[in-house]
C-alpha cells in the first residue's frame, strides 16, 4: 500500500448509478416470421425454417432479449456479456453485436435507442406463448403451455467469459424448470375431467422427473391412479416418495401425504386417525398468558432514566416473553435492538435492524421527517445509505458508498438523540450477549453519557454463553452503580397449573401434574407441551418427551414447511422477507409462513422478519439435519446460493459475510472465496481491519488465478498496517511462489519488491501519509523490480488494482529518495488509473490507493508550489462531497483540515484538525498520529504558540518511541520554535544536529541553521 496524504488517509467509494431513456417502437416487416425458442435447445426460426448465426453472443444476447420481453438497459447488457471489459469496451462491443442482430433478423425486429434494446412484440417466442397463456382468464382444457417445454432452458448453451449470463441461465432454468412443473400439475386435471386416466398420469410422471421430493405432485399421482383402478401401484408410489424424502431430507412424508395414502388403501393406524381427528389450530405467542412476573416487570419500569436494567435466566425461561410485556405497560417510544449470533460478526448489526424496524411505525412519515430536518443533508445522507428503506421519498434513491467506524457511530447516535429530544425512549436490547463491540460502543455512550441521550435501557443476558465485552460493559455499569439485576427464575408449579387450566380447564389433575414436572417451571416448555397437545399429541413419559415432541411438531408439517424450518434454523439468524419468498418456491412464502407461525415454530419480528421463536427448537432442528453431515451442507449451500443470486450482484455488503459463512460450510466451499473477498471488502469499508484479515485468510484459501493473488496482496498490506509482519510474510511467502508457478513474474516480482521496501523503517510514515523532510538511499532493485512487473503487468493485462499497487510502491520509494517529480509522475497515473475504473467495480484497496494519491498530490505541490494544485483541490472537493472519506484508522477530518488550510480557511482547518486528533487517540495508526500532532504544531505556532508546543512535545513523545524519524525531525525543529524557554530550545535543537548528523542529508543542515537563528532570537 502507499501512502496517504500530507495527514491522512483512506477513503470510500462512489457509486454511479445509471438510468435508462425510454425506448420507440416500430413495426417488423410483414414478409419475415421469426420465433426464438428457449425452452429447450435454443432454436431461431425465420418463416417456419430453423437458421442460426455464427457468432454466439449474438445468439445469446437474442436469447435474453426474447425471455425477458421488456426493454432491457444497454449497460445490464454490456456488464452481462463483457463483465471483464471496460465500460467503453463493453458498450462498443454491444453495438457490434447489436448490429449483427439487426442484419441476421431484420432492422425492425429489433427496438433500440440509446439507453435500452427490446424485441418488437412481432418477434414470437415461446416464453411470450407461455406468459400469454398464463395471463389468460379465459383459457380453456385444450389448450396448454406444457407442449412449450422441450427440455431444460437454453438446454446446452453457454459462452466463455460471461459468468453473469451463465448465471442468469442457471437462475432462469430453475424457474422455468418449476413453471414446467406447474404447467404439468394443471394440465393433468383437464386430462382427469376428461377420463384420460394414462395421460395424466404419464404427466405427473414426467413433472416428478423434475422434482422427486414435491409431495403435492406424489399426492396427485396416487389419487390419479385411485381414479383409473391402479390401487396396487399406490403403495409402490407411496415407499419411494417415503425413501426419496428420508434420503435427500432426511424427513418422513407429511400428514396430508399419508392422509392422502390412507384414505386411499384404508386404514387400521389409530395415530393417523387421531391427528385428523385432533386437527390442528392456531396458538399465537400473545394467547400465552402472561403469568407470575408482573412484579418484575413494575421493578423494570420504575427504574429511573439513564439506569440500565439487565433481565438474566436460562434458556427457555421467559427473557424475550418479559421484553415484548413491557410496552404494553409504559407509553415510551421504545426502539427494540435484537442480536443474534450473526449480528455478532457485523459491526452495527442490531442497531441498524432497530431503525429499520421504527420505519414500520404509523408515525415513522413525521419522524423522518424532523430528524432529516434536524440531522441535515450529509448525516441523512449517511443514514439513506445504511438504510434505503427510511426515505419517505422513494423517487429518490439513496447513494450507497463506504462509511467509516466512526460516521456511522455519529450517525447513529445522532439519530436516537432525535428520536429522544421529545420523548422519552425505552432501549430494549434482546440477546445482548450476541452485541458486536461497535453497538456496545454505542449503547456504552448512550448510557454512561445521560447528557447525550436521556433514555432507560433493558436487555436480555443468558450468563451461559460467553461474552466477554458485554460483560466488561456490566462491570463497568456495575462500579458506577447504574446496572439493575433481574433474575428470571423458574416459575411455580401453581402458576404453571395456571398456565396449563387457561388452555385446557377440563385436563386431569395427574396428567396435569405430569405435565408440569416435565415443564420444570421453564414457561417456553410449557408452551411447546401445549402446542403439542393442542395438535392431538399425548405421548409425554420418558426422558426423552420434549425431544419427541419435537420431532411430532415436526412431522406435523408439509415436507415444504419442514425444509424452509430447517433452513431457518441453519440461517440461524432472522430471514428478510425477501430472502424468505426466494426460499418459498412457487410463490407460496405466506402459505408456509402462516403454517409455521401455527405450530409455533416462526413469527415475524418487529422489522417484518421471519424467526424461529425458540433457541431449542433451532438446535432440536440443526441436531436432527447434522445427523448427516452432507445434508447440513447442503442445507448451507442451498441458502448460499439464494442469497447469492439475491445479494450476490451488487457491491460489497454485509450480506457478503453471510454468504461467505453459508458456502464455506456447504458441500462446495470453495464457492465462499468470491464472498470472502468481497465481505473484506466491505469490512475494509467500514474500518474494521481485523474482521477484513480474516475474510482475505478465506479468499486467499480458495480463490484461485490472479484473484487469488490480489487477495494476497491486499491481505499483506493490511497485515503489515496492524504490525503483523511476521505472518505477513509467510502469506507473501506463499504468494511468490504460486505466481511464479502461474508463471505471473508482474505478481512475483511487486511481492518481493513490497518486501524490501517494507523494511525500509521510512517507509512506514511515508504509507501514513507524512511527506520525507530528507532523503535516503535505497537499492535500486527495488525500482528496477516495480518498474519490470509494471511492464508485465500492462503486457498480461492485470487486474487495475495490482497496477496502481505497483505505482504506489513505486511512488513510495521516488518520495523516500527525494525525487519528488518521479513520485508526482506516479501519483497522477494512480488517480487518472481509478478515474477509468467502472466506480462499482472498485474495491476499497484501490479507492484507498485513488484518495490517498489524490491528497499526496496536493500536498506535494503545496510544498512546490504548483498552479495545478487547485485543479486537485476541486477535484478532491467535488470527490468528498459525494463520497464520505473513508480511512482505515483515521478520519476524513484529517483532509478535510488540509483542504480547509489550503482554501484559506483556518478555522475550519483548526476545527477539523482537532476533530481527526481525537478520533486518531482511539485508533491504531500511530504514525500518522504523531504526523497530524507535528502538522497541528507547524500550522499554530505563530497563532497559539502554547497549543503548537504541546502537539509538537506529544509529537515527539509518540515519534521517538515508534523511531518514526520524520515526524521527530518535525517535531524537533516545531520544539525548536515554539519551547519558552532559550534553554529548552538549544537541548532540543542539540538533539535535531545529532540526528541530522546520524542521517547525513544536506538539506537537514539547510533547516537547522533556521532553527539555530531562532535560539538565538529567544529571551532566557
């Protein structure tokens, strides 16, 4: 990595979006038929005779264009077929192709206008056939799309280097596969109404070839062959389904299977009979009576502001139950914080979900209102790109870039002290042993500082999971006398016969009793006994009763609300609802939710998404699908690749983690490299370093070629910023030989130039951003090396990043040996490098490298100075408007001090430069601390000489103890300046000869002579 600027360093993204025009029609010539068929080996038709071209991306590109019917943006296109070409390559590559299209077919079949292409309505296609039947209300028996279905979608067509079109393929066969299904399921009751008995059973054969585990079409096929006289052919019927369902699900068949099998062949099963007998109803979670713990809850509510209650007990025992009492019983607008073991790995995970579920509020339009008015542009900003989804204006898309630690923490907290400023705020924190150390940052402000916001906190703690930063929280509380205990405990067996004779008030007193010794006074085990009663089951004896019970509620379920529980309980975390419909196929996501939510299995949260209700259950259903480690994974691989083709798209985002997390477990991990590097990305983003590492260990693991390098680039360069030099060096190490194995000499050689110039003890201030104040001699290997892999680089068109890499290392070591002109050379090539870049396309790494180069610029030629410079400066401002700086343990403060000096405004500058010594006391770059602390001192010393002197004192201070020689020799000559007394000043100036000396630079001598006349012009 290089540099930073003259105090500081790195910074986000912008993203561009694009927008397509509206698009002419005109009419096809009337001799040409053509018809294009996807629905099976692709076929082109043109008046009744199959033709074909020869280029194949422009058969694919007709292809798309006929599945989807609706005008389609020129850059999708471009991105779909070219993903690995410029923006200006790819587009003229679609006009090429685009024109060929045109003279194959006819010019009137194909629509275009500069920002979308269409097929006119006259070209035919059987997906048009088949969404024109669909649509039809008036459709009769005879006719029916499944005479479309030939095969697979685009059965056996593919193109190279095009993975977003081989994955539109893969995505649009799925869906047209279960349309197939649908249109067989359909066309069978017409063949049925008809008598056509084999007919319609020969379609329901040929639908379950296409899904062997779809109960619905099983349950058709046996009542079809009931129908035609095949009674014997059931029972054959029913034993596969029974092993196809235990081998890939490890699942019995449901209850309306097996009714439907006995109600066919009869019956002596009293267990059957007696579920349908029983039926079941719906126990919603608010019909539990709320028993036993008012006391409790009268104690949390008294409790006085800016105190934080802390509800703890077992497993089961009532904590989330006690939470969702209390609003019932206060009129404090309450913003509800539920973590979860995945909100652990994201950094403001809970605190986000919290806002987005106060969007749900009837009053949520007068909120966003006042606190965008009250936040202003820039901090609403911020909030719009966290969360799209709080913007009244829905015509207004929100900006979506990268933010730092510490502007999301501001704006977050500023929000709350809106919401808080007129009405009193109820935190409810579920599960807070889950929190990542970001939120509990926040709610440690909130609760310690009652000036910030006045507010009262409860949260949920299970003391048996560890949490050591939650629990250094309590401490803290605990010493300041501000943590309240509660302690839920086991309930009586009084009140549980309470609980147990408001559902059924006729029950035995013994079987009663039973029941409650099984419950042991945990209300969520009664609840589940209930719910099982309540569904016909009354097998409780033994110690494994709940576990069967369990397994019946299970059971209980359609084999499709038993896979989506499963998948649910894998996820592990709550489920948006878009991410819910996805894993519901066939558009039956509220048919199985409302199935789920009847047996007591699911709920919607707060923010409208789906959770199991119970931790037991979750692992009561990961145990029984770990039985079988293959069908674990592939539970993983399943919600992977859902999420994938949802999130998977778009620029890095914490959904990058989960699916990162769900591959690396599933039956393919090596699919998690992509999304690891991609879930670095966005850590990278958000200043989270160390969780980045980690995620590039994974990349690095399974990415392969020149992806599997730039991983290890920028894992080596992260590694070094945290001073992890030595295990730095074992993946670099590792690195240089693969690229010499791949025969990349560009990769090999930047590795070991990066190397040596790391052990150059400068170069550390120069990738912090501090300018040399003298030069040195390095080994010119190192140039001629960067200056070779940039060559090769070119010839075997790397990827842009490890380009601006080499120039950065490049520029490095021109600034290091005084040749500042070469260093400029290097600079300019970087900006105007990511300035070509598509902006979505970027990575955190190369819009680091891009500000960080764009703010050495203008701090070099400061120095010169050079009448460019204000073109930079306009530049960089038009840059950071748009873009929040981003920097990695820094602050976008710190340049915006820069600019501010710069642009003549020194009180802004002061402000902001304060503002980025701050927030660097709490970070990790110690170099650039002691840098800004030196620049604070250089700019005050005639203004506030006392404040100069002690930024330049704790300048030293820091410099000397970390042996960053440039930033002591500014230090030193500030000390020079500015100590009060002659005394003072001759001892430091003492020891600025005595370093200079040890450095032997003539241009330090130049400086000390300044230095020297301004001892002697000191009183004593």
């Amino acid at each position: 990595m290089l540099l930073l600027a003259f105090c500081l360093g790195f910074v986000s993204t912008i993203i561009v979006s694009t927008r397509t025009q509206p698009t002419t029609r005109r009419k096809i010539m009337a001799d040409d038929v053509i018809r294009v068929e996807v629905l099976g080996t692709p076929r082109i038709l043109k008046n009744g005779v199959e033709t074909s071209f020869s280029r194949k991306r422009v058969r694919a590109l007709l292809f798309y264009l006929a599945t989807e019917l609706k005008p389609v943006p020129r850059t999708t296109l471009a991105w779909l077929f070219w993903p690995d070409k410029s923006p200006q390559v790819a587009s003229r590559n679609l006009s090429i192709h685009l024109s060929y299209l045109k003279n194959a077919l006819s010019e009137d079949a194909v629509i275009s206008s500069q920002g979308t292409i269409a097929l006119t309505e006259d070209v035919e296609s059987d997906a048009r056939d088949y969404f024109a039947f669909a649509n039809n209300p008036n459709r009769n028996g005879d006719h029916n799309p499944l005479g479309l279905f030939r095969g697979p979608f685009l059965d056996g067509f593919s193109i190279k280097d095009a993975d977003p079109f081989d994955q539109w393929v893969s995505s649009e066969a799925q869906q047209w596969r279960n349309r197939s299904i649908d249109a067989a399921l359909e066309r069978s009751f017409d063949l049925e109404i008809q008598k056509r008995y084999t007919d319609a059973l020969a379609t329901i054969e040929r639908a379950i070839s296409e899904n062997e585990i779809r109960e619905d079409l099983y349950r058709r096929a046996m009542s079809i062959m009931e129908k035609a006289g095949m009674r014997a052919q059931v029972g054959e019927l029913y034993r596969e389904l029974t092993t196809r369902l235990n081998d890939e699900l490890g699942l019995p068949p449901s209850i309306q299977t097996v009714e439907c099998y006995q109600s066919i062949i009869g019956s002596n099963d009293s267990f059957t009979a007696h579920v349908k007998k029983s039926g079941q109803r719906a126990l919603k979670e608010k019909d539990m009576p709320f028993i036993d713990r008012q006391e409790r809850v009268d104690r949390a509510l008294a409790a006085p502001n800016g105190s934080f209650v802390l509800v703890t007990g077992e497993t089961g025992i009532g904590k989330t139950r006690f939470l969702k009492e209390l609003p019932r019983q206060t009129d404090e607008r309450r913003i509800v914080v539920k973590f979860t073991q995945q909100t652990r790995e994201i950094p403001f995970g809970g605190l986000i979900d919290s806002i987005k579920g106060l969007t749900t509020a009837s009053d949520w339009p007068k909120i966003a209102l006042r606190a965008q008015r009250i936040m202003g542009d820039e901090q609403w900003g911020r909030l719009r790109c966290l969360i799209p989804s709080i913007d009244i204006n829905v015509e207004r898309p929100a900006s979506t870039f990268g933010l730092s630690t510490s502007q999301i923490q501001e704006t977050i907290e500023n929000f709350f002290r809106v919401l808080g400023a007129d009405c009193h705020l109820l935190f409810m924190c579920d599960d807070i042993h889950y929190a990542d150390a970001a939120s509990l940052k926040v709610l440690s402000r909130a609760i310690n500082d009652q000036t910030f916001l006045s507010a009262r906190f409860i949260a949920t703690f299970n003391p048996i999971i560890p949490a050591p930063r939650t629990m250094a929280l309590f401490n803290e509380l605990q010493r300041k006398g501000i943590l309240i205990r509660i302690e839920l405990t086991k309930i009586s067996d009084e009140r549980m016969m309470d609980i147990l004779l408001f559902f059924f008030p006729d029950i035995d007193e013994q079987t009663a009793r039973k029941l409650i010794t099984l419950a042991d006074g945990n209300p969520f085990l009664m609840k589940t006994i209930i719910q099982g009663l309540d569904s016909g089951y009354t097998e409780f004896s033994g110690k494994a009763s709940l576990q069967n019970l369990f397994e019946y509620t299970f059971k209980s379920l359609t084999t499709d609300a038993a896979l989506i529980a499963t998948l649910l309980a894998v996820h592990n975390a709550p489920c948006d609802a878009e991410l819910f419909g996805a894993l519901c196929e066939n558009g039956t996501g509220e048919a199985l939710f409302d199935e789920l939510s009847s047996t007591g299995i699911a709920a919607r949260d707060g923010s409208g998404r789906i959770v199991l209700l119970n931790k037991r259950m979750q692992e009561f259903l990961v145990s029984r699908l770990a039985r079988d480690s293959r069908r674990l994974e592939s539970a993983h691989f399943r919600l992977a690749q859902t999420m994938d083709a949802l999130y998977g798209h778009a620029s890095s985002n914490m959904q990058d983690i989960a699916i990162c997390r769900h591959y690396s477990l599933s039956t393919q991990p090596q699919k998690c490299g992509p999304y690891a590097a991609k879930a670095g990305d966005y850590l990278l983003q958000i200043d989270e370093i160390e969780a980045a590492i980690k995620y590039y260990k994974l990349a690095v693991k399974h990415l392969e070629g020149p992806e599997k390098l730039d991983a290890s680039l920028i894992l080596y360069i992260n590694m070094i910023h945290l001073g992890k030099t030595y295990e730095a060096d074992l993946y670099l190490q590792s690195a240089i030989s693969i690229a010499q194995a791949m025969g990349r000499d560009d990769y090999a050689l930047t590795f070991e130039a990066a190397r040596k110039l790391n052990g150059v003890p400068e170069n550390e201030e120069v990738r912090a951003g501090v300018i040399p104040c003298y030069k040195k001699a390095l080994d010119p290997e190192i140039r001629a090396s960067l200056l070779k892999a940039e060559q090769l680089a070119t010839c075997n068109g790397a990827s842009p990043l490890l380009i601006s890499y080499i120039l950065g290392f490049l520029s490095s070591w021109y600034m290091i040996v005084g040749d500042f002109d070469s260093s400029i050379e290097c600079l300019n090539r970087i900006v105007g490098l990511s300035l070509c870049q598509i902006p979505t396309t970027n990575t955190s790494s190369g819009l680091s490298l891009f500000f960080s180069a764009l703010v050495t610029l203008i701090s070099l030629m400061k120095e010169g100075p050079n009448p460019r410079i204000f073109d930079l400066v306009k530049l960089a401002e038009e840059s950071f408007e748009e873009t929040p700086i981003r920097s990695f343990s820094s602050s976008s403060e710190g340049i915006k001090s820069m600019l501010a000096y710069i642009m003549g405004n020194k009180e802004e500058g002061d402000r902001m430069t304060e503002k980025a010594i701050a927030l660097l006391e709490t970070g990790h770059n110690e170099p650039m601390h002691a840098a800004m602390l030196a620049t604070k001192g250089m700019l005050q010393h005639k203004s506030n000489p006392a404040q100069a002197y002690l930024a330049n004192h704790e300048a030293y201070r820091i410099a000397k103890r970390i042996g960053a020689n440039y930033s002591l020799i500014r230090s030193l000559i500030g000390l020079v300046v500015t100590s009060p007394t002659k005394q003072e000043a001759a001892t430091y100036l003492a020891e600025l000869r005595e370093l200079a000396g040890s450095i032997g630079d003539a241009n330090l001598y130049e400086r000390i002579a300044h230095c020297a006349a301004a001892v002697n012009a000191k009183g004593e």
